[in-house]
C-alpha cells in the first residue's frame, strides 16, 4: 500500500478502504482526480474482505451496472478478482423453491435468463447435494469472486493511477468553511480537500452526525466459515439453506448467512471476532445444503462488520447541505454491487447526479420522520 505520509491536502478524500470506498476511488482516480483513502485498519478488513462474494443484486436500481461491469473489472483494474459467471440457488424447502422459482421468472421478463432446475438437474450441477434437494434455479447471469483478491485489486489499480491509500489513520473529525467539508483530522495530521466521500461502515453515522446528516445505521457481525476442499463443483457460487458463498479455486466451501448479532460501535470500530455458537450453527446448515461434504472438517471462520439500513436498502447520496460530500453504505451487499456503486458514486461527486440509472430511492432523506428508538424497535439493539 501507499506510504505512510499524509499528503497535505487531494481533490477528493474518501474514508473508509473498504469495497465500496476504494471502488469510489478508483472510479475518480479514472477521471484524473487526485484521490487518497484513508482507513482505520486496512484494506477489506470488514465484510468487504470477508463475504460470499456474490454479484447477483437483481433488486438493485445498480443491477444492470453491475452485470455489465463485472465481466470487464479484471480488465479494467488491471489484476485478477477470479470472477466467474453463473450462479445457483437450491432448496430443500418446497415454499422457498417457489419463491425463487417466482425470482427466476421475473429476472428472465428483465433479460436475464434462468433456467428452472428438478432435483435431478440440480444434483448434476451441484454435486455435493443430494436428493433431500428439491431443486433450484440456474441464473445464467451474475457469478462471484474472490473478495480479498479483488480488494486488493481495487487498491492496486487506485495507486497505478497515482492515488494514494493510508492505512492505520483514522479520522476523527471532519472540518468545514463555508459551508462546506473544507478537510478531514487525524491524529497523523490534516488533509484538506475539494470534495469528500463518507464510506466508513458503522463509524458512517458518527462522523457525519455533526455536518447536520441523518444516516442511520445498526452494526452486525457478518461471519463465515471455510471447510477443507471439497471435489471442484462445475459452478462454485451457490446459494441455498439460508446460506450465501462459494466454492473457492483450492475446493474449499466458504459460506455465511447469519443470523446476524448485533453489536455495538465505539470510534475504533466494533468488534468483528467470530462467535462459536454461530459458526457451529453455519458448519451444520453447510451440511444439510451438501450432504456429500458433510464429514469436511471446518478449517478456518472469521467474521467482518456490516452496517444495515432501516430498510435494508444501501444509502448512496450527495446531501444539498453540505454539497460537496457524498455519503454511502451498501447495507450489507457492497461486494457484488461495488463496480456500479463505485461508477455512481464518481457521478455523484464529479456530476452531481448517477449517470446510468435513478439512484433516487437510495437517499438519505427517507429516514426524515425515523423513529430515535428504530433499533430497539427492531430488536437490532446490540
């Protein structure tokens, strides 16, 4: 990564070096801006390094960004994010396999094709299962890839276009003149800047709370485990049990899906150790999805930090006031959507509006009327 010296000032200043963050980085970086990223720890150390690695949003107003972009980002970044096409989701319950078959349906009236699987074509393409799996679907769209790769590569491709990414200096307060976010403070010193991009996961809400914006925001544990390598599946990204992940290159499963455990935030970040109640409860869903994996001994888990939304959907926003800093929070599906959250974030900062579809519905000021007590009413307290 970059060198530890603080520039004295950038065009833009973007905390926050997870996937989203360096993804809006690398996106300005393009655009001949001078781009630095600061982060707390390092790079991808949350849930940006620590997912399924899926790239199937089909709800997202990003989608269709997001399909379009991630066949070229090895290209384009310029280092391997080991993304692969196609997807699929099984089922072992028959109203779950009706509800995707319905998903299936609507993704292929929208252009995407997918294709309905029985038990039989199932097992087929997903060997590990048997025959307690009713079924599924084949998304012949989307795919996975590797999050610690791609990461890096977003963080690589942001230096090779002259940006810079300071590790292990997290900023504290935010500075204003006129108006307008003027320069970011750390206890390394001050950087000045044009414009400013807010990606910090949970630490979002304290440190624009004082510039007069309402971001919402309750923190969870993401945790995953990876099993020993398992016979290499035709395609690795499958979803199904309530669990999302992959298979990785080596064989390994590496999977998640909560539930989620909801914890609390202090300005050094809250705390992303796996629990072992919840990865005993992760080992035994991965083996009801794969009975023939079953006896695979668990290897490794962690866990990263997700920031949720209210209502589950991500904020990507340029307030009026201040007007020179743009906000975001993926609500826990940053990996996949991050070429197009990236593009649009660059469209926020260098335009002032998303330049390929209608991010409106993704603004901050939905959550004007929220209720103060929105966590403990949704039991999200920590």
């Amino acid at each position: 990564m970059s060198d530890a010296g603080l520039p004295n000032g950038a065009d833009v200043v973007v905390i926050g070096a997870g996937v989203t963050g360096l993804s809006a980085a690398w996106w300005l970086a393009r655009s001949g801006l001078a781009v630095v990223v600061l982060d707390k720890g390092i790079v991808g150390w949350e849930a940006s390094g620590r997912n399924g690695g899926g790239a199937s949003h089909y709800q997202s107003p990003l989608f269709a960004e997001e399909q379009r972009l991630w066949p070229q980002m090895d290209d384009l970044l310029g280092y391997p994010t080991e993304y692969v096409r196609e997807r699929i989701i099984i089922q072992r319950d028959p109203a779950l396999l009706d509800h995707y078959r319905a998903v299936g349906r609507m993704c292929t009236a929208m252009g995407y094709p997918v294709d309905d699987l029985d038990s039989r074509q199932a097992q087929e393409l997903v060997p590990l299962t048997d025959e307690t799996c009713l079924g599924g679907i084949h998304l012949r769209f989307g795919g996975h890839a590797n999050p610690q790769r791609t990461v890096q590569a977003y963080a690589w491709a942001l230096q090779d276009l002259g940006g810079r990414v300071i590790q292990h200096c997290q900023v504290s307060t935010i500075e204003t003149k006129g108006g307008r976010a003027s320069a970011v403070v750390t206890p390394r010193g001050t950087i000045a800047c044009d414009a400013l991009v807010v990606a910090a996961g949970p630490q979002t809400e304290a440190l624009v709370a004082p510039l007069g914006i309402k971001f919402p925001l309750a923190a969870a544990r993401a945790e995953m485990i990876v099993t020993e390598p398992a016979p290499l599946m035709k395609i690795g990204g499958v979803d199904g049990n309530g669990l999302y992940g992959r298979q990785t290159l080596r064989g390994n499963l590496a999977f998640g899906g909560g539930p989620h455990e909801w914890i609390g935030t202090t300005p050094e970040g809250p705390p992303g150790r796996p629990t072992s109640p919840l990865t005993r409860n992760l080992a035994r869903r991965v083996a009801e999805m794969f009975p023939r994996a079953a006896k695979l001994n668990v290897i490794r888990s962690w866990a990263g930090v997700i920031e949720n939304t209210p209502d589950g959907r991500p904020i990507i926003d340029r307030p009026a006031d201040p007007g020179n800093v743009t906000v975001a929070t993926m609500s826990g599906v940053g990996f996949g959507l991050s070429p197009a959250s990236g593009h649009a974030i660059r469209d926020l900062v260098v335009d002032g509006a998303c330049s390929f579809t209608d991010i409106a519905k993704l603004g901050v000021a939905r959550f004007a009327e929220l209720e103060p007590d929105w966590r403990e009413r949704r039991g999200w307290a920590a």
